[in-house]
C-alpha cells in the first residue's frame, strides 16, 4: 500500500468542504536540498506516493552506486535508511515510478525528511524532468489563484523556465 506524503502542516481535518489559498511565495528557490549536494527536493505542496519493498521485492533490484542525483520529501511516516522504496510522482498524463534506497532521514517538528539515491542511472533524467513538472504546475497553479485563471499556461511555463530553470539541478 502506498502511503501518501503530501500532507502539509496547514490541513485540517475539520476544515472539509472550506477552500484554503494557497501561500504565495513566489516560488522558492531553494530546488536543491541543503543536507545533501545532489538532491532535488520534491515540493511539499505537490502528490508523492511511496511504498518500502519487501526484502523478497528489493532483492530482485542490483544495487549500484553509480547514480548521480537523488530526491528528497516529506513523510509523515519514518524510513529506515537502506531500504528500498518505490516512489510514484503523478503528472497530468502519467503516473512516474521511482526506486531508490533511502540514504538519510532527518526528523523536523511534524514530519520526517526522507533522502533516496535513485537506484536505476536512467531515471535520472527523467527524474529531474518530472520535478521540473511538479514545481512549474505549482507555480501555475498560484499565479492563476493570484492572477487570474485566465492567464496562458504556455506562458506561465516559460516565465518560469527563464526565471527558475537555471538553478535548478543538474545531472
């Protein structure tokens, strides 16, 4: 069962049915992690599943150490580090699966910050594709609230892309 880590600080189990803004922050810049060089940081705000492998299900994976890049996320639920989980990041068409080994967890006040190193060298590309993803649709999503729904996603997209893309991390 995947367990759904996109739970912020700010939902309420009360408050079902109310419509809560999101914050504007203009889009932050920090994509990379600071804990670790190497690690894109998957924003809060945006749906990430995750499931850990059973020892039976992670053995069939060959471990390398040959993958550059990583992803860190919140979780409610602690990770211990070494196991195996399986990461699945939903877009607007697809549905993006990930395994990694988790390689640090940091525990802050409500939550717990959980590092993967991918374990496949060809995800890497399309993981940073797919956080790319997730940070513009959000950033789409809080100019349209600020400004209108009206206002081009072409547009938007590259906005962002001149304004952010350049630091965000590369391979």
């Amino acid at each position: 069962m995947l367990a759904n880590v996109c739970l912020s600080s700010t939902q309420n189990p009360s408050a079902i049915g109310t419509v809560i803004p999101p914050k504007f922050t203009d889009q932050a810049n920090d994509f990379q992690n600071d804990l670790l060089e190497g690690f894109i940081r998957h924003p809060q705000r945006f749906p990430l599943k995750f499931r850990r492998l059973r020892f039976w299900q992670s053995s069939k994976f060959e471990i390398t150490e040959d993958s550059n890049i990583g992803l860190t996320f919140s979780s409610k639920e602690y990770q211990k580090p070494g196991s195996i989980i399986e990461v699945t990041i939903p877009t607007r068409k697809e549905i993006h699966h990930f395994m990694g080994k988790v390689v640090m967890v940091k525990e802050s006040n409500n939550h717990y910050e959980i590092g993967i190193w991918l374990l496949n060298v060809e995800d890497a590309p399309k993981l940073r594709i797919v956080e790319q993803i997730c940070h513009i649709e959000l950033y789409l999503k809080d100019k349209r609230h600020k400004e209108g729904p009206f206002l081009s996603k072409e547009k938007l997209t590259e906005e962002w892309i001149s304004r952010f893309a350049s630091s965000f991390p590369a391979i």
